[in-house]
C-alpha cells in the first residue's frame, strides 16, 4: 500500500508540476501578447476630430448642422481644408447655410473647395480656376451629342464658314477645352439625359476672343473627347474640294499680248507689238 500510495503522489506532483509548467508558458505568451499590442499602439497613426457629412450630399445641396458628423482621420494624411468644429463651417451661426459644390458621399470629410461660402449660392465663378472664363456656345440636338454631354466632359470646337467669298470652310479652332455647364445645369455628377440647348466651356481669356469672333462669323460645332484620350487633336482645315477630293483646276494662262497706244485722227487705237522678254 504504501508503494501504491507514494506512486500516487509521484504521479500527482509531476501532473502538478505540468500544470504550473504550462500554466506559465500561457502566462508568459499572454504577457507577450499584450506587450506587442501596448507596443503596436504606441507607434499607431495619429488621429485628429473633423466635420463630415452623415449623407449623400449633391451639388447645390444645402448644408444643415442635421446633416454634419465628426469622424476621426489620419492626420498624417489628413487633406487640406477641413473643417475642426461647427463654428469653423458655420462661423455666422446655424441659419447661415453652406452649399455643396461637389457630390460628397457619407462619412466623407468636408473640404473648403467643395462647399460655397456661408449663404452663398453655388455658381459657376466658384468652380472657375483664377485666369479662366466662362463662355457659352449654343448647340443643336445633333451638336450636344444627343443629349450625351456632361459637365466635365471634353470637346473640340469647329468653326464653319465663308473666307473672303472662296466657299464654305470648316476648321478646328480649339481642341479638347472642358465642359463646365450644359444649359444651367453644373453638376458633374448627373445621370440624366437631357439634349442641351447651351454648353458652357473653361477657356482663356485668348480663347473667349477667338469663340466670340467664329461664334459671330460663322456657325460652331463641338464633338466629344474620348475620357482617356491624351492627343492633342491635328489641325483640321476642310472645304468642299477636299471633302469631295475634287481636284484645284490649274490656273488658266491665258496668251500675253502688248500693245501700244496710238492717235489717229480724233480717236485712240491699241496697236499690237511683239512682247519683250
């Protein structure tokens, strides 16, 4: 019995032992766990509080105090123009209204440049980059593409008209300049379908002079740019001899003749004479 007995309590004390054994090693794994985790959180990316919108907003969009959240960023990435505090969107109160200048979709952060000032309405001369105008060039159901323009799109502008009384000419005067607005409409986040009576087009203060001058010379029309297309359209001049590949007659050299000027009685005569070389 008492060979059974010590037997026993080997046994007891080595499963016991085990235990510790493995209660430590789970002890120690779980303390490394944590240390990795304190350590991870230490060198975690900064964050900072802005306002973002809880919604879909779309342009012209008026933003209320209901439609604002704050959400936390990454600071090191955090882009230029955000808003802090509701004092810094709305610095004239809550009745004194922003406007969303671009589609901002929810819990995305709202900039400087995508809202309008407080009570002001959105327009076309808050998306204008400094230097560049506006102009608006009247289309036709075929000239806007059946209704498949969008502001943001791309077109090159072609003037057709008459030189100096030699026919009818088209030429390509300026190529893949920005669409900003067709008819009143500047949304470039709309979806619908509707054939344009206007577009309006970024362009140079160069560029207006030039449309203004074809526009009241002649007839415009405008044809879409691919999105991804980077080339820079060629120089096109067409008439209806190059259209039709109908050759340039040559000019017609017509015989020299000289003559000479004289009196004969009370009338004056042309003599001819042989040319000179």
């Amino acid at each position: 019995m008492r060979a059974v007995f010590g037997l026993i309590l080997l046994v007891g004390l080595a499963l016991a032992g085990g235990a510790v054994y493995m209660a430590q090693g789970y002890f120690n794994a779980q303390q490394q766990q944590i240390a990795q985790v304190r350590e991870a959180v230490q060198q975690a990316t900064p964050t900072v509080e802005v306002l973002a919108v809880n919604r879909t907003v779309r342009y012209g969009d008026r933003i209320t105090p209901e439609d604002v959240v704050t959400i936390r960023y990454a600071q090191p990435f955090l882009p230029e123009g955000t808003f802090a505090t509701m004092e810094d969107l709305f610095p004239a109160g809550d009745t004194v209204l922003r406007s969303a200048l671009r589609q901002m979709e929810a819990n995305e952060p709202i900039l400087a440049v995508k809202v309008t000032a407080p009570g002001v309405a959105p327009g076309l001369g808050y998306t204008l980059p400094e230097g560049m105008r506006a102009f608006t060039i009247g289309v036709s159901a075929t000239q806007s593409i059946s209704g498949f323009l969008r502001p943001g799109n791309r077109v090159d502008v072609y003037w057709s008209g008459s030189i100096d009384g030699q026919g009818e000419v088209t030429k390509l005067i300026e190529s893949a300049v920005e669409i900003i607005a067709t008819d009143q409409n500047a949304d470039t986040n709309t979806t619908d379908i509707e054939v344009s009576r206007t577009v309006t087009v970024q362009v140079t203060p160069q560029q207006v002079a030039r449309l203004a001058q074809a526009q009241a010379t002649g007839s415009l029309t405008i044809a879409l740019v691919g999105e991804a297309d980077t080339q820079v359209a060629q120089v096109v001049d067409v008439n209806q001899r190059n259209l039709l590949d109908i050759a340039t007659p040559e000019p017609v050299q017509r015989e020299q003749t000289c003559t000479i000027r004289t009196r004969r009685g009370a009338d004056v005569v042309e003599i001819p004479i042989p040319c000179s070389e």
